[in-house]
C-alpha cells in the first residue's frame, strides 16, 4: 500500500507564501473558515519565531476580517517546553488530529441497503447537499453557513471536491466530499444527520467512496478529542499519526 502522511490531507484556501519552513494560506472571499486561513509549519518553530508568526498572522487576518488565528504542526512531533507554554499563554486552545487509512478492498463484503441511495452531487441535487451540509456548519455560526453554502454553489461543479449524498426512503441524510488523487481518496466533511444515525448509512456512504477509490486508500482526519473516532477504528481503520493544531477565536 502507499505509504500515507499527513502530507497527502489535502488543505482548502490559497497558498498565499510557502517556503521550507512553512506555508501561509489567506483565504479573503471566505474569512470566516479556520482551515482556509491558517498556517501549516513544515518544521517547529522556535518560541521567537512563533511570536513573530503570530504577530503576521494576527495582521494578515485583520486586514480581510478573519476573526480567528489559527497554526497546524508537523506529524508525530509532540508541543512541550517553552512553545507550548507561550502558546498557551496567548489563551490558544490546543488540540490535535489523527490521520487514518483503510484499504478500499476492506468494504467490498458490505452491501449498500436497498433503502438507500447514494448518489453523487449535481446541479439536480446540490440543494439537498447543501440542507444536509448545514447542519454540520451552523453549530459554527449562521454568518458561517451562508458563507460556506455560497462557496458549495460557486464552487461545487469546478472545485477539486467530488461531493456525494445519501438519501433514506428519497430524503437527505447524509454527505460526504471526497478528493481524489493518484494515490489516495481522501474522506471530508462526512456527516450523518443525528436523528438518522446508527442505521448503517454512514457505512453506506464509505461503501461507495471505497468503490469510487478503486485499488486506492481512503484516507481521512479525525479531531484527536471527537467520539467519531472510535468508530473508524472498529471499522477497520489503521491510526498513523497525529499534529498539533492550536487555535484561538479571536485576533485578540
């Protein structure tokens, strides 16, 4: 199997610096979105270095009405000593991501229930998409949703993202994003709608990305601290790693 790293997670925004050290994405159409506003490190900085960063970021972000800062650290690499403690000093909620892979072969026994039907999103269906899709965003704001659910319209026949819907009995239920890449189809922004979880569709939908991937991988992240991923890992998939993510919601 190819040899999968945080390296293959593919990130949303545009790469606005990117050097040896680390990559700055800025995002102004979409300031509200975390993960199309931040910077990922290639190696750890120093607690000087980090400052300096902060002090950047906390102006790059002002200037398009980001109200957020946030920093993604290389794989595997633990935040201790001094970084750590001025980073937490600066009031940033620290936490982490796990990376998972599973061998697409893994789901072939499973069968798609015939009350289901998964099917990929198109100019017939995006609203549906896009009703399923806010119940995951609106926790976040409802500026965040409008925000994000403008992007899906403009975006989604053009974008990097091959979207899909799970319908139960002809109403939406679940979505999931899948970024396809010659190595690895990477799974994001998979939700189920609570009152319609535990029923076997989330399974259902990864039975067709697994389909869709062919001989690949599905790969995906999951929050360090969310329940979700205890069930990945009792449907087979395999842990790989971990980074750092820290984040503080205002430029305070």
């Amino acid at each position: 199997m190819y040899h999968v790293t945080m390296a293959d997670i593919a990130h949303d925004g545009t790469i606005v610096d990117e050097d040896e050290r680390r990559t700055i994405y800025l995002t102004p159409q979409h300031p509200l979105s975390f993960h199309e506003n931040q910077w990922v490190y290639h190696r750890v900085p120093s607690v000087t270095q980090w400052q300096e960063d902060l002090a950047l970021q906390r102006q790059q972000h002002r200037a398009q009405q980001s109200d957020h800062m946030s920093f993604l650290f290389p794989q595997n690499v633990m935040l201790e000593g001094a970084l750590l403690d001025t980073i937490h000093a600066h009031d940033f909620e620290v936490g982490y991501l796990e990376l998972y892979v599973i061998e697409s072969k893994a789901w072939d026994s499973y069968q798609i229930p015939d009350d289901l039907k998964i099917q990929w999103v198109d100019e017939t269906n995006i609203e549906d998409y896009i009703s399923v899709y806010s119940h995951f965003s609106l926790p976040f704001g409802k500026d965040y949703m409008k925000e994000m659910n403008a992007a899906i319209r403009q975006n989604y026949l053009k974008d990097s993202r091959a979207r899909v819907i799970a319908y139960q009995h002809q109403l939406p239920v679940g979505v999931v994003d899948l970024i396809m890449t010659e190595h690895t189809v990477e799974i994001d922004g998979f939700g189920v709608i609570e009152s319609h979880q535990h029923q076997g569709i989330g399974s259902a939908i990864q039975t067709f990305a697994a389909r869709a991937a062919g001989t690949r991988p599905l790969i995906l992240v999951a929050d360090g601290e969310d329940s979700a991923k205890d069930m990945y890992i009792k449907q087979g998939y395999v842990y790989l790693g971990y980074c750092y993510q820290i984040l503080k919601e205002s430029l305070a």
